[in-house]
C-alpha cells in the first residue's frame, strides 16, 4: 500500500470517528432535551391544573326577595362584565326549589306553606381571584354595587386550601424543572465538548498549518449548533407524540396539557438545545486552543 492510501485510510477512519461521535452526541442531546421537554410540560400542567382547581371554587351571591328575574339577570350581565369574573348563573328560588326535590325526593313547601329557598347567583371568579382575600374584596364590591344582594357566602378554608396547596405544587414543580434544566445543560455542555475535544488533533493540525482561531473554530460551532437543532427536532417530536398518546388514552386532560402549553415547552427544548450547543461548542474550541497554544 502507498504513502497516498495509508493517508487516504487514514484520513477516512478519521471522518468516520468523528461522524460517530457527533452522531452519538445527537442522541445524548436528544434525550437530555426530551427529558427537559417533559420537565417543562409537567410545570405547564402544573400550572393549568392550578388554575382549573382555583376556577372552580364558586362564591354564591344570596338575593333579596323582591329582586325580580330580570334584575337578577342584569347583576348576572354586570357580573359578567366586570373584572374577576369567569362566569355567573341565576339560580331563581323556583329552579332552587325543584332542584331540591328532585334531589332529595321531598318537597319542603308541602309542609312548610312557602318556598324557603332564596334566589341567588352562582359565580365562578377567575384563578387571579380565588384566593381568601381577594373573593372577600369582591364579596364587598359586589354588595356595594348591587343593593339586591344582601349576601355573599363561599367556603373560605377550601378556597384558603386550594390556593395553597396549588401554591405548593407549583413551587415545587418549578424547582424540579429548574433541577432537570441544569442538569440537561451540564450534560449537554459535556457532550459537546467530548465531541470536540475528539477532534483536537485535527484542530493542532490547523493551527500548526496557519489558520487563524475564527477558521479553526467555526466548522465546530457551526457542527454543534446543527447537532443541537437537530436534537432538538428529535425531542421534540417526541414530546408531540407523548402528548398525543397520552391525550388519546386520557382526553379529559386536555384542559390541562394544552396545545399552548406544549408549544411553551418546545420552544424552551429548541432555544435550549441550540443555545447550549452554540455556547459550549464555542467554550470547548477555546480551550482546544488555548491548550495547543
């Protein structure tokens, strides 16, 4: 074999190890990104979930008896129009009355000689307002504004329970996910910079030849953030796919894990996967030629 085919060979088994490593730096990175994906979505559940929860603690405004349906159907409208409102619905103390007997089996007004059930308004404030202090707020605005409802009523320790344990959940969710994002960057970082000082040969080659830091650095930068990209698609594609069978198994969570939701998350995983790359990409080259140097 000539001078020329040892060279050949040589430089060939070169390009093939480096393919592979920067090939197995994608697959590192694509599942680092996917776990950070998932991270992100669950704290994106966690979110939603909380301002379900909190959406659903009702206040019940109580009318007077001489507030007729039409009256109590503009305080709805005004309700409705206001802040802190998600949705409002008159409960006359006729449709009171038959709910409760067809609820229980018995009619009170047979052995009573009236109707004992009040007119009210059921109100679901948005999750901005669902805690203690802010439902009493709009409790007081609320009798102030209307002089037909003469009271608000709502269950104070399940609304001061929802808000903190909602509070909690978050909390802790989002310390998980800024864990899983530091670690995914320390690994990413290290994978990187394994694939580049893979080549370190080849970078004193460059140097030794004449060429200048930018020359010898940008092949390896540019690499990197196509291997991040790329990465990136993968996971999340994965993600996608995840969703999408975990929404045809349970679509009842699909108030929960929305489509903005998981578009949040991607975008996290792509600026993740190509920002870490470019950063560490440049950090190892740097060091390869400082080193060398």
């Amino acid at each position: 074999m000539s001078a020329e085919e040892e060279k050949g060979n040589m430089g060939k088994g070169r390009r093939a190890d480096s393919g592979g490593q920067w090939a197995t730096a994608c697959v590192g990175m694509t599942l680092m990104l996917a776990v950070t994906g998932g991270g992100m979505l669950c704290l994106q559940a966690a979110y939603g979930l909380g301002r379900w929860a909190r959406e659903h603690v009702g206040m019940t405004l109580v009318m007077e008896r001489s507030v007729t349906d039409g009256e109590a159907e503009r305080i709805v409208a005004g309700l409705e129009g206001g802040p802190g409102v998600r949705e409002a619905v008159y409960v006359s103390a006729a449709r009171a009355l038959e709910e409760h007997c067809r609820d229980t089996g018995s009619d009170p007004q047979e052995f009573l000689g009236y109707n004992p059930f009040e007119a009210c308004v059921e109100v679901w404030p948005e999750a901005e307002y669902a805690s203690p202090d802010s439902m009493e707020a709009l409790g007081r605005r609320w009798m102030e504004q209307w002089p037909g409802v003469k009271g608000v009523e709502f269950d104070r320790d399940l609304a001061g329970g929802v808000d903190r344990k909602v509070g909690l959940m978050e909390a802790g969710l989002l310390l998980a996910a800024l864990v899983l994002g530091c670690i995914a960057w320390a690994l990413t970082d290290n994978t990187v910079r394994l694939a580049v000082y893979a080549e370190r040969r080849l970078i004193r080659i460059m140097r030794l030849v004449g060429a200048d830091d930018r020359t010898v650095g940008r092949p390896y930068v540019r690499k990197s953030v196509l291997t991040g990209a790329v990465a990136a698609l993968l996971a999340i594609g994965m993600m996608w796919l995840g969703v999408a069978v975990l929404l045809d198994r349970w679509p009842e969570l699909a108030e929960i894990v929305t489509p903005r939701a998981v578009t949040a998350a991607s975008g996290v995983v792509a600026v993740t996967g190509v920002g870490v790359a470019w950063a560490s990409a440049r950090r190892a080259v740097w060091k390869s030629l400082t080193a060398e140097v």
